[in-house]
C-alpha cells in the first residue's frame, strides 16, 4: 500500500488581501506536498478561509456587503494568488462551506455531550483584531497585544467554555514528545501556558451573528477557533456521511504535518490535541511553527501597515524566484527579513550566477564540441564529483525528511559550486585543444548527470524552470524520480536550443 502524507497550513482570514507572510506559510506546505509525491507518496494538501468572526463581520459593513458578499470576492483574490505562484492544493476549505459548518455543529454537540464543554459567564481580554482571549504575559501595561499592537478589550458575558484545564496531564506529556518545532517555541508554550497551569477556554459568543450557530443554544455562535481549528478534519469528511479520506489521511500510519505561524502556535499545540484527543483521533506527527516574515523591525501584518503585496511581486518576478527566496533564505525556526534588495541579492547569487550559469556553460559545451549530444560513456564510479553528488542526494532527502527545506537547498547549492569549480579544474576548452575527446566527453557527462541531479532536488521550488532545465541537459518529457535519477540511464536528446535561464536582475 502507498504511503500516505497530510499537509495543511492555518486557514487566512479574509479581513484583507494576503501579503508575503501568508505565502510563507503556503509555499513551504506547498513544497514539502510535491516533495512526498517524488518519494511515492498519496499526498492531501489542505488549505482555505477562516471566514467567521466578528472582524470579518465588520469589515463586510464598512463595505456595506454581507459578510458572504464580502468574503466571496476576498476568497477569489486568495486563490488567485495561489495559482500565480503555483501552489497546488487538493481542497481549499472555506468554513462557510456546508459540510463544514454541519460537522462543526456535531462536534461542538459531541462535546458538550461529553461535558467537555459547560455553560459559564466569563470575564476576561480580547484582542478582535486576532480573534483570542489573551493573558496578562501577552499584553503591556495598557493592555495593548504584544502580537498586532491593538489595543485589548472587556469582555464579559455568557459564554460556553472548554475544559482545557482537565487536560494538564495530557499536554504535559504531549509535550514531552517532538511533535512540536521548534524547540524554543515547546518552551514557550510551556513556559506561558501550561505550566503555569491551563485555562479553560471560551468558545461562544453572543455578541456578534456571524458565524456558525450552537444547535442547542441559538443564541451563540460558535467562536472562530473551534469552528476554524477543526477544518483540518472536516476537509476530509469528518461529521460527513463520507468519511474515506479521513480514513485514509488521518489514519494512525498516515503522516500529518501541520505548518503555522508561531503567534498561533498556541492554538494547534494546546486546543486543537484537546479537541482530537477528545473526538479520539490521533494527534498530527509534527507541527512546524515557523518564525516570521518582520519588516522593520515588527512583524509584517495588514494591522501593522508594513506589507509586501506578493501580486505586485509576482508582477515583476517569476514564481520560481518567490518560490526560491522563501523556502532558501528563510528558515522556520528564526524570524526572517523580505526587501526587495535581499530577494535580488539572493536570486542574482544562486539562481543567475551559480546555476543558471552552470547549466549555460555546460549545455553551450555539449552543443560546441558534441553538436548536442555526447557520446555514450560510463562514468568513473570514484570520481569525486560523482560522490558528491549521491551525497547530495542522500543529505537533501535527510533534510527534506525532516521537513527542513532550507538546509536540503543549501545542499544542492554547495553541489553547484562544485560543479562549477570542476569545469574550472578540468579545464574542458583546453581537452578540446589537445583533442582528448574521451577525457571531455567523461567531464561533460559527470557534469550533466550532476546538473541533472540538481534539477530534480528542486524541482519541488522551481515548479516552472523545472522542466526547461532539464531539457538544456537533452532530457524531454521523460520520468525522473528517486530511482531513476540514481540509475541515470537516461535517453538524452539532441541539445538544439540555447536557453537562457535565470536572467540576472539588474537593480
Ligand atoms: N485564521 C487564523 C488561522 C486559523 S487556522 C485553524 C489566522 N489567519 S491569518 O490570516 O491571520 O493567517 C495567519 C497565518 O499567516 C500565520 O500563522 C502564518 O502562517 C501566516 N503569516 C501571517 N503573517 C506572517 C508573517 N509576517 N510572517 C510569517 N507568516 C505570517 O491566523
């Protein structure tokens, strides 16, 4: 039977246009997706709209659209951005969706059922800007939320309440596990929240309509953290009268991995494993909560004004290099920089100047000196830059696997210096002169086999170049995966065409 592999990122809130730090989020889930599907893999890739809540309520008035009105035509503009930058989603889930919003009613019933959630009147701070109760440790002394800078305020009224505080043993040892990356936000959590001893969480409101109804107590509305934490299942047909994909996807020997920004690492570390651990469903295998993308110093955030419109930038840049930046220069267990000179820095450095470059080099060679196409030849086995390159592959993988992209990159970059020295060393123009056709035809083809051993371990980023990269090698519509690329009995074509790829951008 295959192996089965779920990623999802956080659903967005569609209180405005998506900015560069969602597509953080997006892209890595995006390739870590198309990653598995090289390795054989069944994938569901899970992404949506958080659509509820009284932001989006307000939003929708200043407008003076319902808030359906105005989510639909936010809704357009998220996808839109994904096909721009090619990210391939098997469900977008909106939890204005029917099947969503029935599921979520069952599971809320299920729950008070099991008295795991009561009747209460609670008093407390809230931030409407990011939807959460919030404690003393993430506030100042005005209140003001140390996350989006707004201002907190009064809440009290009835409300019904999750019994959080009965699971301290159980998130106790959960966290004794690695189920969450980093290290340093395992820390935080236990520091701020659960050893400090959990409390139990408001989960209704009544002062506001939009959102999905308590069946047993229409007054409330269900608040947007159970109804949008459990997307994550009812995407795959929980609570439905189809529930194969569940079955499948959230099997006990299925991996799940969930991606998220470390301001909502409290919600998928603390209150969705109380929910699964509740509805007897297993806890997801990892929870990657990466760091943030900061301009000037703060978080980028539609609140903070500091944004990067990813349209604009994709207006002006190709997928691939947003692709690239992302997943090379910014690793999720720091917060990391975007300006637009870093991104060019970045593309000129690694795409223009060490691959685009090699790959250009070596497919002008085998046109000049081979009219395309070289001859057949084995290879030395002890050749070092063949060794280098089954490391490459090995150590790419050790790094993919455990979902760090940004180091499986730096491999395949350190491959291409190497590369690109070894036409330096072996001087391939000068063999040319002394007529050691023998002698080039082995350098031309190590190199090839190594150019194409880098195409395909990013392949995963460089959606678009992929193919193009491999057809300035002489390969064209054939089947390269982990097998075969190690096997590399490739049936090479005529190389007619000189491509340019990655253009340097002049700034
Ligand atoms: N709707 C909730 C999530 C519910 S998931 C069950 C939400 N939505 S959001 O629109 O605010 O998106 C938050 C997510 O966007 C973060 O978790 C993160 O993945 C991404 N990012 C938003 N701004 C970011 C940065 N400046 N930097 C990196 N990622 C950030 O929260």
């Amino acid at each position: 039977m295959k192996k089965t592999f779920y990623v999802s990122t956080p659903i967005y809130y569609p209180s405005g246009k998506l900015h560069i730090g969602h597509t953080y989020t997006s892209t890595l889930a995006d390739v870590m997706a198309r990653y598995k599907k090289e390795n054989f893999y069944d994938v569901f890739f899970l992404t949506g709209s958080d659509e509820h809540g009284q932001k989006i309520e307000q939003k929708a008035k200043e407008q003076n659209k319902s808030p359906k009105e105005y989510v639909d035509e936010i809704v357009l503009t998220f996808k839109d951005l994904w096909e721009k930058l090619d990210i391939k989603y098997d469900r977008f889930i909106r939890t204005t969706d029917e099947d969503h919003i029935k599921a979520v009613q069952k599971i809320f019933s299920f729950l008070l059922e099991k008295d795991l959630i009561f009747l209460s009147d609670y008093k407390g701070k809230y931030c409407i800007s990011c939807e959460e109760f919030l404690t003393f440790e993430q506030m100042d002394k005005d209140f003001v939320h140390n996350v989006c800078k707004n201002t907190a305020i009064d809440f009290q009224e009835e409300t019904y309440m999750l019994r959080v505080s009965k699971f301290q043993k159980y998130l106790q040892d959960l966290f004794k596990t690695d189920f969450l990356e980093p290290e340093s936000r395992k820390n935080e959590m236990l520091n701020s929240f659960i050893n400090t001893g959990l409390e139990d969480l408001s989960v209704t409101r009544v002062s506001f309509k939009w959102g999905i109804p308590v069946l047993e107590n229409d007054k409330h509305i269900i608040y947007v953290w159970i109804d949008a934490l459990s997307n994550y299942i009812t995407a795959l047909g929980y609570g439905s009268d189809n529930t194969s994909l569940l079955e499948k996807f959230w099997a006990k020997d299925s991996e799940i991995l969930q991606i998220v920004g470390k301001e909502i690492t409290r919600f998928h570390s603390i209150y969705w494993p109380i929910i699964l651990n509740s509805l007897n469903l297993k806890t997801p295998d990892k929870l990657l909560s990466h760091g943030w993308i900061i301009s000037g110093g703060n978080k980028m955030s539609k609140s903070l004004g500091n944004v990067i419109d990813p349209i604009e930038l994709l207006k002006k840049y190709s997928s691939d290099a947003v692709r690239f930046y992302i997943i090379n220069n910014l690793p999720t267990d720091k917060d990391g920089e975007w300006t637009e000179e870093l991104f060019i820095e970045s593309f000129n450095i690694n795409l223009a100047n060490n691959i685009g470059n090699l790959l250009s080099r070596v497919s002008n060679m085998i046109i000049k000196y081979f009219d395309g196409l070289l001859p057949k030849k084995e290879v030395a086995k002890n050749n070092y830059l063949v060794k280098i390159g089954e490391e490459t592959i090995v150590n790419y993988k050790k790094f993919m696997d455990k979902y760090d992209m940004s180091s499986a990159i730096k491999e395949v970059l350190k491959l291409s210096q190497e590369c690109n020295k070894f036409i330096e060393d072996t001087k391939p123009w000068a063999l040319e002169k002394e007529n050691k056709l023998d002698e080039l035809n082995e350098v031309l083809t190590i190199l090839q086999k190594n150019i194409i051993i880098i195409s395909y371990l990013l392949k995963p980023i460089l959606t678009k170049s992929f193919s193009s990269m491999i057809e300035q090698m002489g390969l064209k519509h054939q089947e390269i995966n982990f097998d075969s690329i190690e096997k590399n009995n490739f049936n090479y074509k005529k190389i007619i065409d000189k491509l340019v790829l990655f253009e340097r951008i002049k700034n």
